[in-house]
C-alpha cells in the first residue's frame, strides 16, 4: 500500500517568530530545521537507490516512477516533489553511482598516476559488492547510445573526463616518453574492458572474478603503454 508523501519534509526553512524566551527558542528552531533537512536528505537517497534497482531492472524507458515511489512508500507526486523530473532522476541516480565509486577518498582529489589504477581496482572490488548499482550504471549507459535518450550528454561528458583523468595518469607513469595519443588509446582500453568485464560479470559471476579480471588488464594495458616502467601489482 502506497502511504502519502509526508509535506513536513520539505526541508524549507520557516521564519522565527518574535518571544521573550531567550535563547531558548532559536536552540529549538535550530533543531527543527535541521531535522526537516537531514529526514529529506535521507528521503532522497531513499529514492536514488530505489531508481536504481528500478532502471537497473527495467531499463529507464520502462522503469517507471510509480514502481520507484511504490519501494520507498510514497505516491507518484512524491517522487517528483524531491527531483523535479524523471529525466532528472535518471542524471541523479548516475550522480549517485559515481559518488559511491568516489566513497572511500573522503573528500579527496581524484588521484593520479599509479595511486589513480590502483583505486580503478579497489572499485573494482567494491563494485562486487553492489550488483544492482553496477547494474543500473551498465543499463543505463547501454541505453544512452540511443537517439534522445536523457543521460546521452550526461555519459558522453563523463567518458570524456574520466578518459582525461586516466590518459594523463598513465603519462605520469610512462614518463616523457609517452606519447598523447598512446596515453589515450590506453586509457580507452582501460575504460573499454572495466566496463566489460561488468557487462560479463553480472551475466555469470561464477565465471568472472570481477576485481582480479579488472587487475590483470590494466596491468597489462600499462605494461604495453609504458614499456620503460616496471609496473607493481595493483590493488
């Protein structure tokens, strides 16, 4: 059963009124916008996850936002009272999954040269503990090569940074002597076998060890781009 979404958290901040109390009052109205504040912060979340297994099972075209609001026992209008949009939905729930891969640098830089291939494996590790966050990204990015489809700018921006990131990582390692050009066909092939090995993974994980399989090839990837370089084991 469906509840109704719950107006009180709509995280708006009310105007204090005039009182004799003190200091007393402003204390309380502290804690009454915080709470607003955090139980939306958390609703939100609530949802993002929720898209995620939604889309991530049906794709974003069928998945529908009834089915999304149904988990987390909202209406339709809910849902849309926290993001506007499907399509701003779906940019968000990709936000979301980014950020979990981003988690366990707290705040931190992207890093760079080897520190960067060795987090592309810890993910790689964490990913195997998330399946449906792997695959909501795998659908979606999937879908996003067809015509029109919201997150096409959203994937393309984000294969173009991370190409970047990763391209200049492997200079680093590789020295002067590498070229841009052999930087960035490294890293598209980085880029190409993670996201197929996942592809592979959530068809039969008996068959892939998602993080060793992640390991062994970019090792192998860097060990070709930078043949000057002894590379160490990644992880």
């Amino acid at each position: 059963m469906v509840a109704a979404m719950d107006d009180d958290a709509s995280g708006v901040d009310r105007p204090r009124t005039a009182t004799t109390a003190g200091a007393a009052l402003p204390t309380t109205t502290a804690r009454r916008q915080r709470r607003p504040r955090q139980a939306t912060a958390e609703r939100r979340a609530e949802i993002l996850r929720a898209a995620a297994r939604t889309f991530g099972a049906k794709g974003y075209k069928t998945g529908s936002l009834a089915e999304v609001a149904e988990q987390v026992g909202i209406t339709h209008a809910g849902v849309l009272h926290h993001f506007g949009s499907k399509e701003q939905l779906l940019v968000e729930v990709l936000e979301f999954r980014d950020k979990e891969d981003v988690r366990e640098l707290e705040g931190q830089h992207i890093p760079d040269g080897l520190e960067l291939f060795h987090h592309l494996v810890r993910t790689a590790r964490a990913n195997e503990l998330r399946p449906g966050i792997v695959q909501g990204y795998t659908v979606l990015t999937g879908e996003s090569v067809t015509e029109n489809h919201p997150a096409r700018t959203w994937v393309t921006d984000r294969f173009r940074v991370l190409r970047g990131e990763i391209a200049h990582a492997v200079t680093v390692v590789g020295g002067p002597g590498t070229s841009d050009e052999a930087a960035t066909r490294a890293a598209n092939a980085i880029i190409g076998v993670m996201d197929g090995l996942q592809v592979q993974w959530l068809l039969d994980p008996s068959a892939v060890q998602l993080a060793e399989g992640t390991r062994v090839a970019i090792e192998a990837i860097l060990t070709a781009a930078c043949p000057d370089t002894t590379i160490p084991t990644l992880g």
